[in-house]
C-alpha cells in the first residue's frame, strides 16, 4: 500500500509533517537514494532517508501525559546543569513533547511519538484549546484592563504582532483563568508584559480533552488515543 512521503515520515515518529515537509524542501530527504519530492508517493519496500538516517515504520506510539515542575526545559537537546522533562519519563525513540511549556512554568504536558498527532494538536487550523491558570505578582491589578485587552489583542512585538485569547476570567487573589487557540512563544507572558505585569505562577490544567486533575507534580502516566483527539 503506497502512501505519501511527508505522512510516511511523521508516522514514523521522526517528525511532524509539517518539519518533514520542510525538510523535503530543503532537500535533506532521498527514497531509493534519489532527491525526493513534495507529496510523491512510496510504498513500504522504499529507502527513506534523512540525511543518513534511515526512517523506519513506526512499531508502537507513545501516549504520556506530564505534571511538568518549573525550573525543566522542554527540549530534545540536553544542555549541562538544565534539568529536562525527558528525564522524567522513560526514554521512547522518538519522544516529543507536544506544545511546549518555558521553563518557569508547569502543568500538563503530552508526549508522544506519534507524528500524526501532533500535526492535528499543534496547527492552528484546528484551534485546540489549552487553559491555564495565572498569578499576577503586583499587589495590586486593573482586573478590566486586564481582560479587555487579553481579549481585544496585544502586539507583542518581535514579528509576532497582535495576538488575543480566546477566553479569560477572573478567579480571586490576582489569578486568571486564560483560554488559548494560538501558542505563540511565551505568549501569555509577553502579553502581561506588555501590560506592565510579572507572572507568580503559570500553570497549564488542560489541552483539548486532556486535564492535569490531581496528578502529582513531576509525574507522568501513559494514555490510549482515544483519550486525546
């Protein structure tokens, strides 16, 4: 049965379909040793490489969520003296997190192999909320400035422009509960500083269907798709 090379190679768990795409573009993949093309399709007797590494059928995905304690990094790359989530979890090939979380802050997390996925739960075509819980540090906040502009939009600079939230409200001592669509880089944070405000604590409690509910911090369990999408 043939299938389509970008596809091919998010099932595999390499990467998403749209970074295989990108590679694909920038000519860094070969099937059958010859430059491959956008969209072409294979079948399960063709060599699939990036760069020198052969891209392999994927055998079992992986579905894990994660309480995320501040002060871990989300990335793949270890650097010396960070703490990184993947030294929470058991070592999968392949494993990514699934939208990132900085450093300082906490929450759910998914991680996963499956390039499929991640494709559907990161692009924002798809608008998949992510909510979270945030404390403002100032003792005292304009809770209507604060609203209105989250959600009428805030330019944030750095070629990013204006972005908003979906949703937000107000809970008590200085706490938000903020609702997004979109997941620009430090998003929230930039938000509020642009409004003159620093961030306590921000913590993510539910992606989509997924939510953190009481499991412990620094924890992870695994999960069934049909959990997730």
């Amino acid at each position: 049965m043939s299938i389509i090379l970008q596809k091919f190679i998010s099932q595999s768990g390499h990467c998403s379909r749209r970074k295989a795409e990108q590679l694909i573009r920038e000519k860094m993949v070969t099937v059958n040793d010859k430059l491959a093309e956008l969209g072409m399709k294979i079948n399960e007797n063709d060599g699939v490489y990036i760069g020198k590494t052969k891209i392999q059928p994927l055998a079992e995905k992986i579905y894990i969520i994660l309480n995320k304690p501040a002060g871990y990094t989300c990335t793949n790359r270890k650097f010396k003296g960070e703490k990184n989530i993947f030294e929470l979890v058991p070592a999968y090939p392949s494993l990514h997190a699934v939208g990132r979380l900085d450093k300082n802050s906490r929450g759910l997390l998914l991680l996963t192999n499956d390039g499929e996925l991640t494709q559907k739960l990161t692009h924002p075509k798809y608008e998949h909320e992510k909510k979270y819980k945030v404390k403002i540090k100032e003792a005292k906040i304009n809770i209507n400035l604060i609203i209105n502009n989250m959600k009428s939009g805030i330019d944030i600079g750095d070629g990013d422009g204006t972005v908003k939230v979906k949703n937000i409200m107000y809970i008590k001592n200085n706490t938000f509960l903020i609702i997004l669509t979109e997941g620009k880089k430090r998003q929230i944070r930039r938000m509020f500083t642009v409004l003159g405000y620093k961030i306590e604590d921000l913590v993510r409690i539910a992606m989509g269907k997924l939510e953190l509910k009481n499991l412990p911090e620094g924890k992870y369990k695994h999960i069934s798709l049909k959990n997730i999408y």
